[in-house]
C-alpha cells in the first residue's frame, strides 16, 4: 500500500443491540473493494466487525451494504471511486440487522412468496425440454429480466417497501413478470391475482430507485410496468400486453 | 455450558449447494418425511454451484452418445473413476438437464430451433455443454433455492454449520450432526435417521483458490473423524488462470478458459510466450493440468509477474472484440481496476475442486451406516481430473440420487440416540478458541498454511518438499488446537468461523500431503517431479485413506475398471 489510505465508517451494533457508527482508517490501493476493506478492518482493527459476503465476485448477491446511503455490492465497489472525504458503511434497509452489517433476508423472502415464486410445471415432468426459439418474443422480454441474483438491493432502496409492509417489492415483481410470461409455467392467472390490488404492482410509483442500484444492471421498474399492463388488460401478446 | 437446543429429523442434510437443494428435493418428494437442511451460508447463495459460470455436460444431441461422455470422463479422469459412477452420471445428467428445466423452471440458452444450446469445453470430443450464458450457476441455484422454499416439509437452516457428526454408542451408526449457529453461537443437536454430506469440498487451503469462501472441506474431514473410508485426497485441480489482485479477495476469481481457446497469449516477465516450452503444438489451448505446470513452472523459476503471476494478454483481438465476446470476463477486471479489453491481466493457476473425497457406492452410501455423500464431497466420479462441465453434473444428479435413496431406506430404520459424550466433546472443541486467554492468532496460521500448501504440496510436487510439508502441518495443527478467539460478540462471530475453517483445512491438507506422497507417479492433476511418468503397471488404483488406530492408514485399492479396461482396451459394458 502506497501510504494512502480512507476513513470508512462502520454501523455497529452494541451489545445491548444499539446502533452507533465507528471510524476506522484503511489502506488504499488501486483495487481495494468495500469488501477488503471491510476485511482488513477485521484482521487489522476490529475482530467483531460483523459482514457477509461468500463468492466475493457479484454472484451469490450476500453481500450488499449501502455505501454513503447507495446500495452496493460490497465485493464489486471499488473504496477509490466512492466519492466523498468519507465512505459510510451500513446495512441494508427494511431488513432486522443480526449483528453490525448483517441482515436478516427474512422479510425480502418472505414478500418473494406472496408471489408464489416457485415455478409450477404446466406440462407435468415432460420428458424433453421444450422447443422454444431464442427468439421468442416472451423469452425475449424474460432475457432483460431474468439474471437477478436476489441480493435484496433494490428491496432496500425501494421507499415503498418501507411504507407498505404488503407490497412484495421490485425483486418479487420482477420475478413474477419472468414467470408469467414463461409458457412453460402452468400457475396462469392465479400468479396475477397477489400482484393485482393496491398492495401489488400498483402500489410502485416508478421512480427507478429500484433499477438505478441493480447491480447486475436489471430493470425492476420497467417489468412492473409491464405486470401493470397485463393485469389491467388480461390479455398478452409477443410479450406485450395487448 | 452453553444452551444447547435439539432437534429431530428423518432426513438431515449438510449443505445448500447443487447436492443438497436437490437431495432435499427429491426426498421430500416422499410424503410424511421431515427434512433438515443446514447450510453454513445462505440456502443456494452459498457454495461453488451458485459460480458454475461454463456450464453442464449432458448427451442430448443425437450424434452425441452416453459411451462417448463415458469415455472422455474416465480419459478425463486417467482412468481411476469409479465406473460405475461414471455410468450413473452420464446416464442420468440429460434426464437432470430436462428435470431442472421442466420441474424448477430453470432455462438454458437455445439454438436458433430451439433445442438447447451445447457448447465445447476442454476435454471433450463433442460439445455438450448445457448453459446459461456464462453465469449458469445462478440460473440453476436461484430455481432451486426457491423450489425448495415452498416446500414445507424442508426445515432450513442457513448459516448453521456442522462441526461434528454424531454416533450412537450401540452400533456406530451416524445418527445425526452438532451444528453451530452462526447467527446466535450457540449450538443445535439434529438427531436424524439418514445423514448427508453435501458441503461441497473446497480446497481452500492455498495461497490461490477459485471456491466460495466458505468452503473449507468440512465434509470430508468431519467423515474422516468419524471413521469413513476416503480416497484420491491427493487429487487436487488447479484453474490455470485466475485473476492475481494483490491484497484483494477478488484474487482468485476464474477468469475462463474460453479465453485461451479465443487466441489469448501468456507471458511470462520476458515477455516469452512460455508455451512453446511445455507444449508447441496446441501452445496457450493445452489443457487445464498442462498450462497450470507451465505457468507455475514459470513463476517458480523467477519468470513470473510483481504479484507473482504470469500475464494473460488477449487485447491484440481489439477492444472491441473482447469487449463483445467477454463481456463479463471485462467486467470482472474492471471490478478489480484492471482492463482485459485494453491490455495485459495477471493470472495465477489456483486450487479450484478436489476429485478425492469420501468413499461411496452407487447409492451414495459411505463405508459408515446412516451417512450418505455426494457432489464434490464424495470421490470416484472424477478420477485423477474433472472436466469442466462434469462438475455441476456431478453435484446435482448425486444429490438427487442421495434424496431418493434417503427417503427410501429411512423407512423402518430405528431412531438411534445420540451418545451424549460425543455431542459435548464437539461443542468442547468448537468453543476451544473463545475459552483461551491467549493463543494464537488465526490470520496468522491461515496465511502460513496457504504459503506451506502452494509452495510444497501444489501444483508441482516432490519427496523431500512434501515431506517437509508434513512436518510442516504437525506442527501448524498443534498451534491451529491453540487458536484464541474474540468472544466479545459471539453472534456472527467471523473470526471464531475462521478458527473452525483452519482447523478443518490442516486437517484436510494433512490428508492431501500424505496421499501425494504415497503415489509416487503422476496422473491427472497429480504431478511428481521426481516420478514425472504415469505408471499404469503398479498405480491404476486408488488411493484410500482412513483413520486408524496409530493415525491415518493409506492404502492402495485397484480401480473400478467395471466397464472397460484401458490396459486391454476390452469392452464389456
Ligand atoms: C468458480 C467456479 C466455477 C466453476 N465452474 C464450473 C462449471 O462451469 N461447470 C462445472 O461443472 N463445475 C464448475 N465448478 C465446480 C462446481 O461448482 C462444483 O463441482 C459443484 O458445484 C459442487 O456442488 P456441491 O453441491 O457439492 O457443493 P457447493 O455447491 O459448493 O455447496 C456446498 C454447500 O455446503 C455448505 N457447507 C459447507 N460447509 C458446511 C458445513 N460445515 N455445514 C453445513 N453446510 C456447509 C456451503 O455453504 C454450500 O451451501 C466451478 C467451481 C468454481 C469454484
Ligand atoms: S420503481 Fe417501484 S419498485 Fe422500484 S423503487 Fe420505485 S416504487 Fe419501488
Ligand atoms: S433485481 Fe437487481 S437489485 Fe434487485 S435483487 Fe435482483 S439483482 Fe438484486
Ligand atoms: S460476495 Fe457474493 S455478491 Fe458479493
């Protein structure tokens, strides 16, 4: 390390469960992510610090933390390109805190049930996948939707999940729009019917918070719209309500 | 004495990767059956399925065959495969491909008529591989992780870990597990019918490694503590080219091999192209064990990078080029400050899947009653050298087969009890490092045992390195039995994880050293310096290790050639 270094502030939590923020100074160097940094605090600082993270490469979406009130993946920010003189750490929201920058996901999977989000065969156990073109003008509409790694990002910056403790949150709609739009999937109307109603898609005030922390680039906005259209007017078609 | 809370189950599963969420699966197919999954991490989060980024092999084509996947497995894996094993996999991996599709939802990319998509991976004689773009492990545990969710039968645990199996005292039959919770540290007794290691291997113990972080071969070594027959532990594969970023945990990360066959070049610090030493024929596209050798020969010699790598340059392809054909590949340099678009990356090989592990048979059972093992737990499917692709094959089909096996045989097995001696002497030595006052510290040895591990017990090894190594590791498991903890906080308490994880990997490197010291020959990923040639006539065997009286007893045990034998080349299928 070049001798450089940053102040990153830490929400901690005390024994007896409050939550105070800590200052620590770390090392800097040209590809420390919020997760070395967090690491070093660790081995170096402070052996309580609590944090989460497993395949350290954006993939298992376990280790989101907001950075100066921004949802980010701890392991794919880099400490130098955080702007500002510090870079405050801490947990996610709508989420109970275990310890420091743990978080429960209770709660964000919780809201993913309400949608039923597990896929029900329509064909029972076919033996062959099906036939479908990569073309198709759904899987087309699934493609932009589909990689969410479930990290709870958007769940956290979305105002509306705080507010509406019904509401299913970005991550579930946009699962939902995948699955409904999935030919495959025999769950069929029944899957509109909890994403219908004041507590449902309609409750989304598309304001993009959700889309502009995606950090795999998704756009939870854009499918609710979508869901918006298609319990509005039933019918689809080519991946578009009609 | 700490709060220890108990619960019971028919089925207790160890791991929330592709073997366990689908073991889960299938043996909660079978009504009326109470399923335990205990996962360290988060449920399908966790776990190197999840970073499966090339993909799955299965025969779906028509001019593809199952004899073919066979025979490039058990080339693969230089011929020490279990065969029956073998068979299993490539028999059952395209009815898993069409299960993950048309039960989980799971979808893989597709030809323009569309039938699923295969693309080649090295090792193979025609292209099998099944993917999802090449982030196709998401796809698959994200689907997963959710079918199992709504079942209610299945009772998650995440982030428990196991840190003993347990016996009863009568017939020595596994009846369960001690598991830490991590959340809370405290600890939970499942008392269970049928017992599965699924914890998915992870040889974590080098300076370099690709796996999860959490991995740190719990399974194997819990098995081994127990008394189960293990083998093939020296077989350990090495990743040709994982990202170096110095002081970073993205050190490590796969960068993929896709690269090397687009026309990546490797160079050492004189800007030599060093495969034209090790192989002039196929250069940077030889395969994963060969271009490991070569490039930590290189290293090794003192022709290596600042952060002791060699360089991967595929920027003559333009910008533009790699840009569109890695765009992830792209992505995850520029996430660690570097640019394979524009220029040079440092790579390292790095410890990526061990092939050995605990012994089964072809319905997963271990040599011990109760206790099952599958995905990168188990040994055999791999042989001396997993193909890429045969990973994740592996992982879910076993799992699978483990589940209905399970629910099948829990039926009218008695409920044994837990011998209480056992449950306490676990929970005494996973509290050792919060009790010591002072001790040693566990950062401290981790970096010695990955430094130790890479130098003498890695990619290239001899007599007299893994000999010192073992002396080595004698000595780092008495200090690792010393390490102190912070107590302070004992919810989420990483450090103490730490602790648990070192003991588990000088446990387990222990294993690797002595088994890599017994063959005194090189096959697959196993290379001797001083025994440099395969030797078919006294080494197409296994390698079996278990605990004995006076320690660890190694031994060799002949191959299971059932289908074909390579020294005669005869077929009998
Ligand atoms: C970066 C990377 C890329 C890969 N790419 C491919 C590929 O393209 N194709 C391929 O076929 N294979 C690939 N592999 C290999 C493949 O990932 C593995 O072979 C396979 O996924 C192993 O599956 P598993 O279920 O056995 O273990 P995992 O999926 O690793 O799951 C293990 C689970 O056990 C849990 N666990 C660990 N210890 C304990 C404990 N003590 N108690 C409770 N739970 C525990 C973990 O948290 C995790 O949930 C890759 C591996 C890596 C690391
Ligand atoms: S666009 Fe809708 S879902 Fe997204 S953050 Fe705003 S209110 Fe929430
Ligand atoms: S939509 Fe994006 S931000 Fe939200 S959970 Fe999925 S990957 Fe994370
Ligand atoms: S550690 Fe997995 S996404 Fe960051």
């Amino acid at each position: 390390m070049n001798g450089r270094g940053r102040t990153v502030r830490v929400a901690r939590t005390a024994p007896d469960g409050r939550r105070y923020y800590e200052d620590f100074r770390v090392p800097l160097g040209p590809q420390t992510t919020i997760l070395d940094a967090l690491l070093y605090i660790h081995r170096h600082l402070d052996r309580t610090l609590a944090f989460r993270y497993a395949c350290r490469q954006a993939m298992c979406g376990t280790c989101g933390v907001r950075v100066n009130g921004v949802e980010r993946l701890a392991c794919y920010t880099l400490l130098g390109a955080v702007p500002g003189r510090v870079v405050t750490v801490e947990p996610l929201r709508h989420l109970p805190v275990i310890r420091d920058l743990v978080v429960d996901f209770g709660p964000f999977f919780r809201a993913w049930a309400a949608i039923r989000p597990a896929f029900v065969p329509a064909d029972n156990d076919g033996a062959e996948p099906a036939r479908i073109r990569p073309d198709d003008p759904d899987r087309r509409v699934i493609d932009r939707h589909r990689e969410c790694i479930s990290c709870g990002l958007c769940y956290s910056a979305c105002d509306v999940v705080g507010t509406r403790p019904g509401f299913p949150g970005p991550a579930a709609l946009n699962h939902a729009l995948c699955l409904v739009l999935d030919r495959r999937d025999g769950a069929g109307p029944d899957r509109l019917k909890p994403i219908d109603g004041p507590e449902g898609c309609w409750a989304c005030h598309g304001l993009l918070a959700c889309s502009n922390v995606c950090p795999k680039g998704l756009d939870p906005t854009g499918a609710i719209e979508d869901l918006k259209r298609l319990v509005a007017f039933g019918r689809r078609r080519n991946g578009v309500a009609v | 004495m700490r709060a220890v809370e108990t619960l019971s189950a028919d089925i207790l599963i160890l791991g929330g990767g592709g073997a366990g969420t689908l073991a889960a699966l299938h043996a909660s197919n079978r009504p009326g059956l109470k399923v335990v999954v205990a996962v360290k991490g988060l449920l399908g989060k966790s776990g190197c399925t999840r970073m499966v980024q090339g993909g799955y092999n299965a025969v779906l084509h028509p001019d593809d065959s199952i004899e073919r996947h066979f025979l490039d497995t058990l080339r693969g894996g230089a011929f020490i495969n279990d065969q029956e094993l073998v068979w299993i996999l490539v028999n059952r991996a395209p009815q898993m491909v069409a299960e993950l599709e048309n039960r989980y939802g799971c979808f893989f990319d597709r030809n323009p008529d569309g039938t699923i998509h295969q693309k080649p991976f090295g090792g193979q004689t025609f292209d099998r591989t099944v993917h999802r773009g090449d982030l196709t492990g998401i796809e698959i545990m994200e689907r997963l992780r959710t079918a199992l969710l709504a079942r209610d039968s299945v009772l998650v645990l995440e982030e428990h870990r196991a840190v003993g199996l347990l016996r009863d005292r009568g017939q020595g039959r596994v009846c369960g597990a001690v598991l830490l919770n991590i959340r809370r540290g405290t600890f939970t007794v499942v008392q269970a019918r049928a017992t599965l290691l699924a914890t998915g291997g992870g040889p974590t113990m080098y300076r370099m490694a690709t796996p999860s972080r959490e991995k740190s071969l719990d399974g194997i070594v819990l098995a081994y503590q127990a008394g189960a027959l293990l083998m093939d532990m020296e077989m350990v594969q090495f990743h040709p080219t994982a990202l170096v970023v110095p002081g970073s945990e993205l050190n490590g990360a796969v960068l993929e091999e896709g690269l090397r066959g687009a026309g990546a070049h490797l160079l050492n610090s004189l800007g030599e192209r060093f495969m034209a030493r090790y192989d002039p024929d196929r250069m940077e596209r030889s395969t994963r064990d060969i271009v490991s050798r070569a490039c930590y020969l290189e290293i090794t010699a003192g022709r290596g990078t600042p952060g002791g790598g060699v360089w991967l340059d595929i920027s003559h392809l333009g910008r533009a080029t790699v840009e569109a054909l890695f765009p992830g590949m792209v992505e995850r340099t520029r996430a660690a400050g570097f640019d394979l678009a524009t220029g040079p990356v440092e790579v390292c090989p790095a410890a990526h899947f061990i092939m050995g592990g605990v012994v089964i048979d072809e319905s997963c059972h271990t040599t011990i009653p109760g206790l099952y093992a599958a995905g990168e737990d188990a040994a055999g499917v791999q042989g001396a050298n997993r193909l890429g692709g045969n990973g994740v094959a592996e992982s879910t089909v076993f799992g699978a087969l483990a589940g209905d096996v399970m629910a099948e045989e829990v039926v009218g097995t008695p409920r044994l009890e837990p011998d209480p001696h056992e449950v306490e002497a676990h929970i005494e030595a996973a509290t050792g490092p919060l009790r010591r006052d002072a001790g040693e510290d566990v950062y401290g040895l981790l970096d010695r045992l990955r430094e130790l591990m890479w130098a003498k017990v890695g990619v290239v090894r001899n007599r007299s390195g893994l000999e010192a190594a073992l002396a080595e590791l004698a000595e780092l498991k008495e200090r690792a039995a010393r390490v102190k903890t912070q107590k302070a906080a004992p919810a989420f308490n990483l450090e103490w994880q730490q602790a648990l994880n070192l003991r588990s990997l000088v446990a387990a490197s222990e294993l690797v050293a002595a088994s890599a010291l017994y063959r005194t020959e090189s096959r697959g990923a196993h290379y001797r310096e001083d025994f440099p040639d395969q030797d078919d006539e006294n080494w197409l065997c296994n390698v079996t290790a278990v605990r004995a009286e006076g320690g660890l007893r190694l031994e060799k045990r002949p191959a299971r050639l059932s289908r074909i034998n390579p020294l005669v080349g005869e077929r009998r299928q």
